[in-house]
C-alpha cells in the first residue's frame, strides 16, 4: 500500500473547529492518511468546547490567546509557532478552513515552507476589504496561493475563477458545516441529555417567541454594537417574544452587551454554548438575529428565517434563497425587520423554508477524497 499522506490541519477558533471536525473525523478513519492536528487557540474556552464534543485532542496545542489580543500580535505569534510545528512535523498537506488570522497565519507559515495548502471553505468574498474585517482580506491572501481551494458553492467558485485561479485547483465540495449540524443532530438524537440545559430557559419563556440572538463582529464594534443592544431593548419590550443570547467571550462584545441588557425581562444574556446547546437554539428559535458566519449557513439548512446584522456578506446564498436578509446594524432597521417577521405570517412563511444551498452533508468525505489524489 502507497505511504499515507500526512496532513496537518490547523485551526484556531470555534467556527473553524466546528466547520473542522467532520474532515479531522474523515481523515482520523482513512488509511490514506495520517492525521496530525494543530490547534493555535486563538480561541480558548470557546474552542474547547467544540473539541470535547468532537472527541479531538489536538497533537499540538500552542495556547496563543491573550485576553484582548490586537490583530498584529496574534499574527506574529500564530505565524512563529505554527512554524515551528510545520518544521516539527513536516506535513505532505496543510489544511485551513475559513478566514481568520490562524487561517492565515497558518497558510502562509506554509508557503514560506512550500508545503501546499488546502483551503476549505474558499471563495467566499463579499467585495468590501471592510466587510467582514479583517476576515475579507484573510480569505484573499489564502485564495492567493493554496494549491486546493474546496469552494463550497458555485458561487464561490466563480469568484475564483476571476481572480485567475487554476480552474484544475478549484472544486465545488460543499460546506462542511452541514456535515457538522447533521452529526450534531445525530448525537443529539443519540443522547438528548447533550443539549438539555435550555430547559430553565424555555420552561421561563413558555408561550412567548424565540429570538435566536449572537453577535460579535470587529467591524460592528463600538457604534454598531450599540445599535444592536439598542434594538434587541426595543424587540424586547414586546411581551410576546423572548431574547436567547449567548454572548460571545470577546470583551468587546460583552461589556456593551451587559452594560445594556441585564435584568432585562425578556433577555436571557448566557454563557456561549457548546454545539449542542446551540443548535437546540437554533432548533427553538422562531427567528435568528445575528452578525455570525456560521449561522447564516445553518439557519437556511433547519428554515429558521435569518437577519443578519452586516452590510454585506460573503454568502449571498441564504439571501438568494430567501431565508437570511441582510438589516445592517442600523437600530430602527433591525427593529422593524424583526417586527414584521413576527407580525407578517406571510412574510415569515416565506422566509421560513429548509433548504441547503451550502452543502448536502457529505462535504468532508469529498474533501478527503481531493486531499488523497491531489
Ligand atoms: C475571531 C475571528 C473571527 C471569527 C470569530 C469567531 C479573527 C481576526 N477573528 O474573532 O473571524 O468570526 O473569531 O468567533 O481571526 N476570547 C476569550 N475566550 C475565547 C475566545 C475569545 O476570552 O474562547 C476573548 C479574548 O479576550 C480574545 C478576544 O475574545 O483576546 C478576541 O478573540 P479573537 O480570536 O482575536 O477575535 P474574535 O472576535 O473572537
Ligand atoms: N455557536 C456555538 N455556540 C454559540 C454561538 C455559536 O456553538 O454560543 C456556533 C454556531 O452554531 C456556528 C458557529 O458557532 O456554527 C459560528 O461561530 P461564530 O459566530 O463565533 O463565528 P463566525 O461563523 O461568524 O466566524
């Protein structure tokens, strides 16, 4: 049999954890492969939590994050080590998902080594370097030089195609987060116990709507985080709904959101939770509201009707497909969408339909099988 090909994935966050562990899974079972993993923690706790569920314990775990990291010292940082760790290791293949600094810290510590790199979840690009930022420019600099780009959709793949891309080098696989959310599920159905701890919460909440809340983006910082604790007071004021929002660990996001919105009767302000927890949120949540990534990629794929609080996005499918729309972080924007989803049903009937423009499950099994006979 052919010497297995030895793959070093790397990855640093909770979103890349998530969109991760269906490939590190396919490739920990495959006697194509030896697999070897490579955790920045640019995340800590956040990410933790997805690699408990998961069952992965990393090979190497360089333990970056500081409380309040600035962008430039987290890059420095991620670039030496994971170095380091490729010189250690000396992988056939890098893999990165996504558009974080580890993404590109750990890309290029690659090239620089001219080990090839395979990029999952490529393509994606919302045209405005400050839209998401810096993640925009992130997704570039790797789309620039990865020898495997898994775009998980046609779109995505034309975009590369622009940038004069090897159209040989570019393949439509699919986003593995649908991998994830169907294990997940699966899990879940296995051993409900996984993703029980809502149970106080929506016992508090019986008889009122769900929103679905997460928020976190560099660029919404300051104003734009205002804006949005402003509009989920005024969501709030209404009897009939309720607010579930788990704050993400990023100082930034927390001290606006705490200083607005606790004791707030309608506002459950909780710890970030596992993927369990979350997507028994997701499943409970008759609307989500949301500046994240990850979750207007899960949204469509259960019918929940998305508004999400960003200019542009890099995923216009659930916008195409008629499940997300883009609000912005304007207050009176985000308020009266919301409203009319919960007093327009037809408005909401036609937002809430399951559909899965971003992948069908098996995303990671094709992913392997690209890495196997690149
Ligand atoms: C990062 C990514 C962003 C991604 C997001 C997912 C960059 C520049 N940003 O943003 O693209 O959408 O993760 O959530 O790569 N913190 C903790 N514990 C944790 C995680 C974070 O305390 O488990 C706090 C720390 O103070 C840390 C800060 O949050 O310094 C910011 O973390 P960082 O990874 O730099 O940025 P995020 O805003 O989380
Ligand atoms: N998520 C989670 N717990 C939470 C909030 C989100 O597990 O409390 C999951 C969510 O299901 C999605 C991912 O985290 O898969 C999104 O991560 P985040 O919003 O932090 O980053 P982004 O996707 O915007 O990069």
């Amino acid at each position: 049999m052919a010497t297995p090909r030895k793959i070093l994935t790397v990855f640093g966050t909770r979103p890349e954890a998530i969109k991760l562990f269906p490939l590190v899974h396919a490739l920990a079972d495959d006697p194509r492969f030896e697999s070897r993993v490579c955790i920045s923690a640019q995340h800590r706790e956040m990410l933790d939590q997805v690699l408990d569920i998961a069952g992965i314990v990393p090979d190497h775990d360089l333990d970056l994050m500081t409380p309040g990291q600035t962008l430039d010292a987290l890059t420095a940082r991620a670039l030496v080590e994971i170095g380091a760790v490729l010189d250690e290791e000396k992988p056939d293949w890098v893999v990165v998902q996504g558009d974080t600094t580890t993404v590109m810290a750990g890309a290029l510590a690659a090239y620089y080594r001219k080990i090839p790199v395979c990029h999952v979840e490529a393509g994606l690009r919302s045209g405005d370097i400050y839209h998401p930022w810096p993640e925009e420019v992130n997704r570039r600099v790797v789309g620039g030089f990865a020898a495997l780009h898994c775009a998980p959709t046609e779109t995505a793949r034309e975009a590369l195609l622009r940038e004069n891309v090897d159209r040989e080098n570019v393949h439509v696989t699919g986003n593995t987060v649908i991998d994830a959310l169907q294990w997940v599920t699966a899990r879940i159905a296995q051993e409900p116990s996984l993703a029980c701890g809502l149970a106080d919460l929506e016992a508090r909440f019986s008889g009122k709507r769900i929103i679905g809340m997460t928020s976190h983006r560099r660029e919404n910082f300051g104003e734009g985080m205002q804006n949005i604790a402003n509009a989920v007071k005024d969501i709030a004021s209404r009897d009939d709904v309720a607010v579930i929002f788990p704050v993400h660990l990023n100082p930034n996001v927390r001290a606006v959101m705490k200083e607005q919105l606790v004791g707030l009767d309608n506002v459950a302000l909780i710890e970030p939770l596992d993927y369990p927890h979350f997507a028994r949120l997701l499943d409970i949540s008759h609307i989500m509201l949301t500046d994240s990534g990850g979750v207007q990629e899960e949204a469509p794929a259960l019918g929940k009707p998305v508004l999400v609080m960003r200019e542009t996005t890099e995923r216009p499918e659930g916008v195409e497909a008629g499940t997300a729309k883009l609000v912005g972080t304007d207050t009176n924007t985000i308020v009266r969408e919301t409203n009319r989803l919960l007093d327009d049903g037809a408005a909401y009937a036609a937002m809430a339909r399951a559909h899965n423009p971003f992948g069908d499950g098996h995303s990671a099994a094709r992913i392997a099988d690209l890495l196997a006979s690149a």
